[in-house]
C-alpha cells in the first residue's frame, strides 16, 4: 500500500534535486550497510535493503523518476498508464531492478518478488553484487591480488536453471503463455477490461509439474562464490574495483551482473596520503635543526638518507620526488613523499645542561622573527 511506503527520497537519503551519481552513490552506501550478508537474521535490514532497491529502481531510471516526482507512488504503480493488457511500469513488485529474480529474493527475504508485467522473454542482464575489501596501505600503493567471498544468484546445476525435475515444461492454458489474464469488470453499467497476473503460472507463463527439489522450481539458487580481485596499483579509499561477469545470472540468456569491490585502506602507522602523495611526520632533535644534520626518512621503497639544512624550524616541509603513490592506470607516474619535521624541545634536562642552554641563550640574542614579534607588540601596546 502507497501510504505505508516512505518517499522514495527519504530512503536514499537525498534531495529532490540530487543529481544521478549522488543517487547512486547513495543507493551503494545503504545497499551495503543492509545487505542480508552483513545482517544474518535481521529482518528490519533485509526490509530496508529491499526498500532502498526499490526506491533506486525509481530514481535511477530518468522517465519512472519524473512520473514519480509528478504522481508520487500513483506515478509508478504497475497499473499507471496501462492500455489494455499491459502494466505500465517495472513488471514486478517489491524488489526493483532485479526482474524474475523476485520470486528468489522472495524465498531468499520474505519480500514480494512476483513479476506482474507477464512473462519475460528478452535477455535481461542480471544485477551486479557488492562487496568489501580491506587494503594494508602499501597493498593498495602498489596493488595486489585478493581473493573475495560474495553471495550471487546462479543458475541451478541440477535443473540446468530450468526449473524443472524431468525437464518437462508446459504451456500454461490459462493465460496461454502470456503471464496474464483479462478480467472483464462492470463499474456503472460500462464493461471495463483489465489485466491481472495468471493465478495458475504466477505471471511466468509456463507450468512445471515437477519442480526440482533444489531450487525448488526456481531455476536459480543462491550461492558462495570466491573471486580473485586484482586491485590496481594507487587505488584509494572509498573507490571501487570492479570484476566483469561475477554478479548475479543474466535472465532469459542475459549476461552476468559485475562485482562490485569497495576499498578501504587500513591506517598506517607512519604514513598518509592526499591523492598520490603520501605524508609523514619526521622527529628532529633541537641540536640537528640548529646545526643541520644527516637524517633517514622512511618512504615506501625504504629509508633515504636526506640533508637537514642547518635553522631548520619546526613544521618546515621537504619534498621528495617520485617517492609517492603510482597513478591508476600509469604506475610509471608517482606522486611525492612530503614529509614535515618536528622539532623535538629537549625534556628532562640536568642543572649543567641548564647552565649551557642559558649561556647559549646569551649569545644569541633575539630571532628575527622574535624581535619582529616583540616589535608589533610594543606597537600595538603603546
């Protein structure tokens, strides 16, 4: 029922005016947060994951989005905009986006997947799964290859993803094939006609008598798959990878959905990043960055040896080239390593430590920029 829906906007998370990525984008983050593979058992995730991909079925489809910004669920009800004897959105219910599979993800979720549109008889390409990888910092710099474990609808193995025990199909008589019946209506003396799912095939159009025990006359089960990930060299945090033809089976002779691999990047215990260049914090001793000194600096190929300039102060920044992450794509390009030295006060000292520090302090007199400080105080005071 329309009034017990929440607006298909509100789902997502995204304004009327979201562009097309935003939804997208939207659509992936909770897909994921509610997958039934990441919520064994918990019915309230596997509504809100249904409920998500119903809503991105709309949104995502330009011409159902603008009836649904015009009519609301009216807009995109399956009979809106039926002539005689067809549905005028999606085909199916419950379960946007994913065709015939509904009945599947009916058993799968306790959903309502029935296909309302008759039977389908063009190839559809099946939908994509998704999935979560987590990188060490220094196997998503140079890349790698992971193996993943997702769940994807297939075709049954023992029926051939026919559906049926003995292999024996029929014609079903009552809607002959189509998936729909007429119903013949008289409202105010006027005969009105329209279409309803055959009761005798569900909408499918065809009769099993025998259905296999396995997928229980579904012709697709739902199954664990291990895929090997090749993950390029510089990917980043929050990006995807993704591998061709291992998402869920095509309907009717379609091809294979994708798998859709999220990254994300463990933290490093030394090192950042901002887009190809990597970040680090190099301690100094006061002695080295009054005097200059010979330090190591740790980067992803393994310590240079690297020149302190002698006044060196603390937050100063040093670059060096090609040191960085390898671009997507041209691992040949790297960013930069640019590292900040921290100049660390002595703690801890002795009385003659002391003594020294001051008499040294005597020598030096005012810093250029303490005397300008001391300058533009005594300004500001008189």
């Amino acid at each position: 029922m329309a009034e017990n829906k929440r607006d298909y906007y509100e789902v997502l998370g995204v304004n009327k005016d979201a562009s097309a990525d935003e939804i997208k984008k939207a659509y992936r983050k909770s897909a994921m947060k509610y997958h039934p593979d990441r919520n064994p058992g918990d019915k309230d995730a596997e509504e809100k994951f249904k409920e998500c991909g119903e809503a991105y079925e709309v949104l995502s489809d330009p011409e159902k989005k603008a009836r649904y910004d015009q009519y609301g669920f009216a807009g995109v009800d399956p009979s809106f905009g039926a002539g005689a004897g067809g549905a005028g959105f999606g085909g199916f219910e419950g379960f946007g986006g994913f065709g015939d599979f509904g009945d599947i993800f009916s058993d799968f979720f306790g959903g309502s997947g029935r296909t309302r549109g008759g039977q389908q008889t063009s190839p559809r390409r099946g939908e994509n799964v998704m999935s979560r990888l987590d990188l060490t910092f220094e196997e998503a710099a140079f890349g790698c290859e992971k193996e993943v474990s997702t769940q994807r609808i297939e075709n049954c193995s023992v029926c051939n993803g026919t559906g049926s025990a003995d292999g024996v199909i029929e014609t079903c008589q009552q809607c002959r094939g189509t998936g729909q019946v007429r119903i013949v209506q008289s409202i105010m003396g006027m005969q009105v006609q329209s279409s309803s799912t055959c009761p005798s095939c569900n909408g499918r159009g065809k009769i099993i008598k025998t259905p296999c025990n396995t997928c229980k006359g579904k012709g697709k089960v739902r199954k664990t798959n291990r895929v090997k990930v090749k993950v390029p060299a510089g990917v980043d945090n929050g990006q995807t990878v993704r591998v061709r033809g291992e998402g869920n089976v095509g309907s009717a002779g379609g091809p294979n959905g994708d798998l859709l691999v999220d990254i994300t990047i463990k933290r490093h215990q030394i090192f950042s990043r901002r887009d190809y260049d990597v970040l680090c914090e190099v301690p100094i001793s006061f002695t080295q960055a009054a005097l200059g000194a010979e330090i190591e600096v740790p980067t992803l190929d393994g310590k240079v040896k690297f020149e302190i300039p002698e006044g060196t102060q603390t937050g100063k920044e040093f670059v060096l080239r090609e040191k960085g992450i390898p671009q997507v794509g041209n691992p040949r390009r790297r960013g930069d390593e640019r590292f900040t030295v921290v100049v660390e006060t002595p703690t801890r000292l002795t009385k003659e430590q002391k003594d020294l520090l001051r008499q040294l302090e005597g020598t030096l007199g005012d810093t250029p920029k303490r005397k300008t400080f001391k300058d533009k105080l005594n300004e500001f005071f008189d």
